[in-house]
C-alpha cells in the first residue's frame, strides 16, 4: 500500500476515504482507530492521527469522546464531490482543450467517449452501465 514520494499520513487519508467512497465504511460506523491503522501499516501512530485529523478537518469524520472516530453523516457526498471536480481538473479540462486545438465541438467528444466505452472491456460490466454518478 505504501507509495514512495507520497506522505504516509496522506496515504492514510486516502484509504479512510476509499473505504468511505466504495462504501465499506458507512455514515456514522466506527472508522479504525489510529492505532489500528498504525500498526496495519506499521507506521508511527502520530503519523496516522495525522492523516485521520485531516478527515476530521475536511468533516469527513467525527470523534465521540471515549469512543472514537466515526464516519460524518454526508461524507460519502463530500468525497464523492471533491473527487469529481478534481476528476474535472486532472482529465476533463486537458481533454477539453487538446479537443479545442484539434476542431473537436461538444457532439464530437461525446461521440469519441461513446464509441470508445463501447469498445472496452468494461462496457460489460453492471457499473460501467449504469449511469450512477452521472446526474450527480
């Protein structure tokens, strides 16, 4: 799980927030303490409290004194859309602009992205089906 050149703690956000988006942490379930998540990855639990106080921050979970971290009610949503305009950023507005220097218009683009989903292998699969995120 560990990538070089990415801080741990950030590392450590982002499975929190895997977990939260794909669903395998629910509003308000407990999420991992810091000491689970530092002795999973065997890491220094500072290092971990880090990355969960990021989440904490970003509203993404909650503390219960004498309990521990839970997963906030609209986290799923917030990540959901924090994901979706960095989506945007990273592949959706290079697309845009090398489709403007190439004469490309809206119903070119669309025509390109269908045609291509269709070809792939993972056109057959239920999520790649589905239209699930897409009016979001």
């Amino acid at each position: 799980m560990i990538e070089e050149g990415k801080p741990l703690f950030l590392q450590i956000a982002e499975s929190v927030e895997d977990a939260i988006v794909d669903g395998s942490l629910r509003e308000e379930d407990q999420a991992p303490s810091t000491n689970e998540l530092a002795a999973f990855h065997r890491i220094n639990p500072a290092t971990a409290a880090k990355g969960v106080n990021m989440l904490v921050d970003k509203g993404v979970l909650y503390k219960r004194r004498g309990v521990g971290m839970f997963v906030a009610p609209g986290a799923r949503e917030v990540l959901l859309n924090e994901r979706r305009t960095a989506f945007a950023d990273r592949f959706v507005e290079p697309l845009l602009a090398e489709a403007r220097r190439l004469g490309l218009g809206p119903d070119d683009i669309t025509h390109l992205i269908t045609d291509r989903a269709a070809s792939t292998p993972d056109a057959s699969t239920p999520d790649a089906n589905t239209n699930e995120g897409a009016n979001q």
